[in-house]
C-alpha cells in the first residue's frame, strides 16, 4: 500500500491546497550511540498515511509505529508515526552517503515531504591529534600549551585542567582558549606554574591528554645600587664603596642568579679643611660730619674652605674723632617746612592730572561714568570687510573678561537694550552698545577642590552605587548659572553647561563619567552594535533649564539607509530605553543629537547615563575598527610576542590599551590602522608572512588565527587581540622584519610591514596624545567657552527675533552649515543659543572664531540698516 501511494506526489485536480498535508513534527538530526537505536518520529494533518523513505527507498510498513488522533481546534485527522533505525542499517551503506531518512504524508489533495534526517554513528578516538607538552617559561613570558582533540563524531568539545581544576577564561582575564582549542597564558605568573590537562568530551566518551608539567622561573635581578659610604680618611687620600643584592627579584624555580658583582670600590680623596684668618687692618678713614672714623679688616688670609672654621672677631672698627666737619650745624626747621610744601604740592598736581585723564578716557569712549570695570567691552568686532583693520586691534571675539578668581561687579544690563527695530547698530563704535543703567553681579564657583571629597560626597548617594570608585576617568567641577564645561583628557569626551542652564541663584556639583564595558550591563538585541563609549553626566535628577550637550566619540560609518541608530538612557530603575531614534522626528524635546563623522552631540535636559547603539539595516553597514600592534620592549628570552589590537575607533578605548600596554611593558610598532568591519557575518583574520626563516620562525600552528564575527561587532569586549609568538633562532638577532595582514574574510584588509630592532627601547609615538586636548578636566564661568559672554548676549538678541531678508538665526545656522537642524533650533526659547552653544561644543579649545566673526558679519550684511561696523575703539 504504501508504494502504491508513493506515486500520488501533487495534488489533486481541485484539491483545495488548505487541505494537503501539513507537519506539526518532522524528524531531526540524531547519533547513534554504541548499538542503541535511535528513533525518528512525525506528525502531519490532515494526513491519512504516513512513511518513512531512507537513502531512497521506503521503510516497509509493519517497520512503522502509527498513531491517530483529532486536532481539536480545527477537527481535521492527525496522524504520527515512528521508526527506529539500528546501528547495522546505518553500516550497512558506511562509506558511499550518510544515512538520512524523510517523511511522506499524504492527503486526499495530495502528498507533502519533511526535512531530511541524518542518521550518524557517535564514536570518539583514544588518541589525541597532538597533545600538550611540558616546558620551562620565564615569568611574564606568553605561554601556549597545544591541543588538538581525537576525531569524532559530534566533534569533541575541549575544556582545559590546571591541578585537576577547571581552567575558566571567564574568570581569569590572563587565560584565553583560541578556536583551535589551544591555552593560551597571556603572561606567566607564579601561580602557573602546575601540571595542565587537555580534555576532550562528546556524548560517546570523554578522553584525558597527557599531563603538561609547566614550570614558572624567575631570574634573578640586580636591586639598585646602594649610595657610596663615606670617605675612608677625613683628610687625603682614601676608599669608598657600595653595594647591591640579587633581589630584585630574588631567583625562583631554577631561575639563572645575577652576573656580574654585588660590590664596587673606588678611590676618593677628601679635602682638608682649612682655617681663616683676619688680615691687616686698613687705615683709619678720614673724620666724618658725625664725628666718627672708621677701618676694616677681611678674613681672607687664607679665606676658610673646606670646611674650615671662619674668622672670630669684628670686621669694622669705629671710633670718635674730632675736625672741622663735626662743626657744622643740622638744617634748621625753616627749611624741612619749605621741602614739605614743595612736596605737597607737587602730589596734588599729579593726582589732578590723573582725575583729568580719567575723565577723558571715559568720555572718549561713551560709557557711563560710574562703570567700575570696562574691560569686558574691549572685545568688539573689528572690521571685517568693510575696512582694513588695525595691527594693534584685537581680533574679533578674542579678549574675555576675567571672571575666573574673583566676584566682578558692572554697571549695565546684560541683555543690551533694544532701541526700534534696528538691531547691532553701531554707527560709531564697537558692535556692543553702552550698557544701561542697570547694575548686575557676575558670580562665579571654583571647581571642586579635591578629587577625594567630591568622591566622599558622592558615596553618600543612592546613584553612586553604579558609578567607578577611582578618579581616573571622572570630570567634577562645581557650576552656578555661568556654565562651564567638563572633559576626560584623552578621550574626546565632554559636558559643556552653557549659560543660564543652571537657575540663578543655584550650585550644582556635577561629574561626568566614562564606564568600563564590564561596569555597566547594556543588553543587545538582534543585530544591534554598541557605536560609542557608555557615559554618566549627572547628578541625576538635576533641573536644567537649558539643554546641556554632551560630546562623544563612535566607530559607525553612518548611512540612512544601512543604519538604524539609537540614543538610550539608563532609567533609574537601571532598565534601558530608546530616547531617541537619529533621523526620525523626535518624539520630545527633551534630547537632540547631531551625529558627525567621528563625534556626537547630544543636547539633553536631563543628566544621565547615556550611549549610542546601532543597528545594521544592511550587510553594506560598517564599523571603523583601529588596528594598532604592541609587543615587548626587551627580549631576555628566545621567544618574542606581537600582539595585534582590534579595537572600536574611539579615543577612550584607545587610551585604555595605552594604560594597559604601559603596564604590560609593551611598546607601539608602526602607526594605527583603520578598518573597515562590515555586517556580512565573516568573522576576521590574522596572518603573518614574510619573515627571513634564517632569523625567524612562527611557533602559530594554523596559517592564521580568527576573531568570531560577534565577538567584534557586539562592541561589548574592547580589548580583542590576537598574539604571534615568533621565536629568533639565535639570541644575537635583533632586527625583525615581517608582514601582518588583517582581513574579513570576503572583503577588504590591511597590512602592517613590520621593520624593528628589539633591542631599542623607544617610548610610545606622540601621535597617541592628542594635541588639543585640554589637561584641565574642569572649566568653569567664562573661561570655558570661546566667546565673551556680552558679546554672546549682543548676537542672541540680536538674531534671535525675525529679521528682515532673512538676516536672522536662521542665515547664521546657514553660513555654519547647520541648517539641517533648523526645525530643533526653532523649538527652543532661543534658537541663536543653541546655535552658539553647539559651536562651543564643536571648536573648544581650538576654535576659530575669525570664521564665527564673518559669518556673523554676513548675517548683518544682508540688510544696510541692519549692521553697521566701524573701527574698535582703544
């Protein structure tokens, strides 16, 4: 029956498809262990026969087990139907296919097929490929033990025994297993020394390598040579000595003792010390008016040195003579008055002339005459084009006031006052108008005095539980309504507060943050990719009436069309939300973000912690990863490690490897690369080539070593290395000369031509300190932004109300090439702030703010009543 039915393979004419076969259960993949039999089962409705077909031909049917019932929510047959398959079957056809078995199901509207099933035999072999073997390491020194597991089937898993324990890389951050199940012992330590195991395991067994003894030794090093002792004579000719000790460190585990001796003596000669003593005295000098003479002596026969005692006794003699110069009389009392007089009236005509001076300098340059400091005003703009300016005129936006120690009082408004529709108006003089007749305080806070009491403040905070405990990568300062900005040197990171976003009358201690990988939890769905570092700005909670804008680096090659990225916050219950989608419309005008080619920035009114994560809308999606090579700056032993770097393309990233490179001893080998890393699923590739194998030769067994695609693009594991460990067959050969390449597979590389001495300590590239960034982690008041804070208050005034031919905001956003941001700017009290403030934020501390200045410029030269320039006035 069931061949018959095997030939009705389409359906039938007018059979409605809804009624062929469908499979709730089709059979899987299965092993055969020893000589048990597997089974194999499936399940279709509506289905009114059911078998099995193996390599081709039809299980007979008393070979099926069958089973009917009703599907109760659509009330069609169902029927299942099982088979099992002995271990003889499955050898009975070893060696020409692999044994597969498939379902047929068929209906009165036709037939349908499941999956196919492999059918295979489980077995694992006693013998390993290739096993472990002992050695002897120096400490420091890279280790890689071998293993390469039995053949099997399923493949055998490795896991690795030290003493017996389970080695764990997840809890050990110096031991990593590389695909080809090899362990690798980043850096040998005391502690590694012990007797490792290979152990390889499927469902069939579990086979032990060899035992691998590896011992950890310590050579012995010199301590530092003590001070040289004393002269052995205190006067001529003698010895001194000093000495060192095999200490540092003291040899272990067979290591070599130090070479060379632990005590130096040489020669030394000590001066004798010798006496002053007075010599003649000089001749009595001749009687003066106060009836006196007087006569000297000098301690200089022979001058004390050495040590020697100086001369007892006075250096001068005096004694009362008398002559007709003692009988002259002192000036009488008529003439002190007379010099008296004189002097008086001269004090009072300079204090005249300076009043007069005065006087005039404040009429000459049109202020109110009870301004107590004008030096905020010498900022003015200088001709742009209109006239040549002057040699000595400052440059446009260049001369701040200085705000930075002190409380300074003006008398004025700092808001200028607007006089009719005309808007900086200056027919004779600076683009600042005089200022009012208002008085108002400008405050300003010095940051936070010490690291460890801003730390000490901040443990007693519920938030504090989530932030890093050290300072290194935190920024503090404290901050009223002036603003100011925090930055983390080194990493492209930054807070900038503009004016007037803290209320007046507060003070706000604020940090700002960059966190470890391993610090914070961020959960990636799908495909989605950490793009930038994780970073608090806070406290929490903390009310801000202008949007603060937060700088950070990422690794994206952005594209609408390749990517889909996202801004997420932390919420306090620790859960991660999406706050914005870039591109989209916002849903609130709480945060904003500008992406560039290398930097975001985003405006937020609400502190927090913050990250960028993306997700690939297509295999054409990049990352930037910087490739960057490491290895040893001395070479005691034979062997000799490169370590290559994939890291994401930030700047903070980047500085931990330094900081860590720096402890390991490492040194920089060429210039970093840049490479493309694209979502196709390929993982990458290393390889070394072009070694003189007279000199050299790799101890790598496979012909390239592979980093797994995720691992990479998640962007959760920062630190991602390979390391070669070549080996120079003779300890004279310090010249090496190799080639690195480093690709994905199916698309783009780069290499690295390697051409070093291993004996030259050389010191990391400046390349890898940026120069211009700012060491200061805190500015705070007018110090920290590039524009006077009058003359920012002038241009918001001024641009922020309509103007006519457009000469407003709007044509500034333009002539910045900001003008794709014009909808956010418009949803803000003061769109030119905004605009300012993101310059701020771009330019700091390098900025150019002649370019500001005459795009500035070109706003008010749109209208001829609009903007008058004229000389700055001294």
């Amino acid at each position: 029956g069931a061949q018959q039915s095997a030939t009705v393979a389409n359906p039938a004419s007018g059979a409605s498809p809804d009624l062929l076969p469908h499979f709730q259960l089709e059979p899987e993949d299965v092993y055969i262990v020893k000589n048990k039999a597997v089974s194999l089962a499936c399940r279709a409705t509506p289905a009114t026969q059911i078998y099995f077909k193996c390599n081709g031909e039809w299980v007979h049917q008393g070979d099926h087990v069958t089973q009917h019932s009703t599907d109760r929510s659509t009330g069609l047959p169902v029927m299942e139907v099982r088979i099992e398959v002995t271990r003889q079957q499955v050898e009975k056809i070893f060696g020409l296919e692999e044994y597969w078995c498939q379902c047929v199901a068929w209906s009165s509207s036709g037939t349908t097929k499941s999956q196919k099933a492999f059918v295979r035999i489980a077995y694992l072999r006693k013998n390993f490929e290739q096993e472990p073997t002992a050695r002897e390491v120096s400490i420091e020194q890279g280790i890689v033990l071998p293993c390469r597991p039995p053949e099997g089937i399923p493949p055998a898993e490795v896991e690795w025994l030290r003493n017996e324990e389970l080695v764990d890389p997840a809890l050990d951050a110096n031991v990593y297993v590389t695909p080809e199940h090899s362990l690798v012992l980043r850096q040998a330590r005391l502690a590694d020394t012990a007797n490792y195991t290979c152990v390889a395991k499927n469902i069939v067994a579990r086979r032990r390598s060899s035992s691998a003894a590896i011992i950890v030794y310590v050579n012995g090093g010199w301590s530092t040579w003590t001070q040289w002792s004393g002269c052995s004579t205190s006067c001529g000719r003698g010895w001194q000595k000093r000495s060192r000790t095999c200490t540092n460190p003291t040899p272990l585990n067979g290591g070599a003792f130090c070479e060379g001796q632990n005590v130096q003596k040489t020669a030394c000669t000590t001066l004798c010390p010798v006496d002053g003593a007075w010599s003649e005295w000089s001749k009595w000098s001749e009687c003066g008016v106060e009836c006196t003479h007087w006569r000297s002596r000098e301690c200089s026969e022979p001058a004390p040195r050495n040590g020697g005692r100086d001369c007892h006794g006075p250096e001068l003699d005096t004694r009362n003579c008398t002559s007709e110069l003692c009988a002259h009389a002192a000036p009488g009392t008529e003439d002190v008055a007379l010099y008296v007089g004189l002097v008086a009236v001269a004090v009072c005509l300079v204090l005249l002339l300076l009043v007069g001076v005065l006087v005039y300098c404040r009429k000459k340059g049109g202020l109110d005459a009870d301004v107590a400091d004008s030096s905020i005003l010498t900022a003015g703009f200088q001709p742009v084009s209109i006239k040549p300016s002057k040699a000595d005129n400052p440059s446009l936006l260049t001369i701040q006031p200085d705000l930075s120690t002190t409380t300074m009082t003006y008398q004025g408004s700092l808001c200028p006052r607007q006089d009719g529709p005309a808007k900086l108006q200056l027919p004779n003089g600076h683009l600042l108008s005089p200022l009012g007749a208002g008085r108002h305080t400008l405050h300003h806070s010095s940051p936070a005095a010490e690291g460890a009491d801003f730390v000490a403040r901040l443990s007693t905070q519920s938030y504090f539980r989530s932030l890093p405990r050290g300072t290194n990568n935190m920024a503090y300062g404290t901050f009223n309504f002036l603003g100011g900005r925090l930055m983390i040197p080194n990493t492209g990171i930054s807070l900038l507060i503009p004016p007037d976003a803290i209320p007046r009358g507060k003070i706000y201690e604020v940090y700002l943050t960059l966190h470890k990988q391993e610090e914070v939890r961020l959960p990636l769905a799908g495909c989605q990719t950490l793009l930038s570092p994780i970073v608090s700005c806070g406290p929490p909670g903390v009310l801000l009436t202008r949007p603060a804008i937060l700088a950070m680096g990422h690794c994206v090659e952005a594209s609408a069309e390749n990517w889909s990225i996202r801004l997420k916050k932390q919420s306090c219950e620790g859960t991660w939300e999406d706050v914005l989608q870039l591109g989209a419309e916002p849903c609130t005008e709480l945060y904003y973000c500008q992406l560039e080619a290398q930097a975001c920035y985003v405006f937020t009114e609400q502190l927090g912690r913050f990250a960028l994560v993306g997700e690939s809308l297509s295999m054409a999606a990049s990352k930037r990863l910087k490739l960057v090579l490491f290895a040893p700056s001395a070479c005691p032993s034979l062997e000799y490690n490169i370590r290559v770097y994939c890291l994401s393309d930030t700047q903070d990233v980047l500085k931990e490897v330094i900081q860590l490179e720096k402890q390991l001893g490492g040194q920089l080998i060429g210039a970093p690369r840049v490479l493309h890393f694209k979502d196709s699923y390929h993982n990458l590739r290393l390889s070394i080539h072009d070694m003189p194998s007279s000199l050299w030769k790799s101890k790598l067994l496979a012909s390239y070593q592979e980093i797994p695609f995720y691992h990479i693009w998640s962007g959760l594991q920062p630190f991602l290395h390979c390391t070669f460990t070549l080996e120079r067959l003779s300890t004279s050969t310090c010249e090496l000369a190799c080639k690195i390449w480093v690709w994905q597979v199916e698309g783009d590389g780069q290499s690295f031509t390697v051409n070093f001495n291993i004996a030259k300590d050389t010191r990391f590239s400046d390349w890898l300190v940026p120069d211009n960034e700012v060491a200061t982690p805190a500015l705070v008041g007018p110090s920290a932004f590039k524009i006077p804070f009058l003359i920012r208050q002038k241009i918001i005034s001024s641009l922020d109300p309509p103007g006519t031919r457009g000469a407003d905001w709007r044509t500034l956003a333009q002539k910045l090439n900001l003008d794709s941001h014009l909808s956010f700017f418009a949803s803000k009290p003061s769109p030119t702030a905004m605009i300012l403030n993101l310059w701020e934020a771009r330019h700091f501390p390098n900025g150019n703010l002649s370019q500001l200045a005459a795009a500035v410029a070109e706003v008010g030269k749109q209208d001829g009543a609009l903007f008058a320039i004229s000389e700055a006035e001294c």
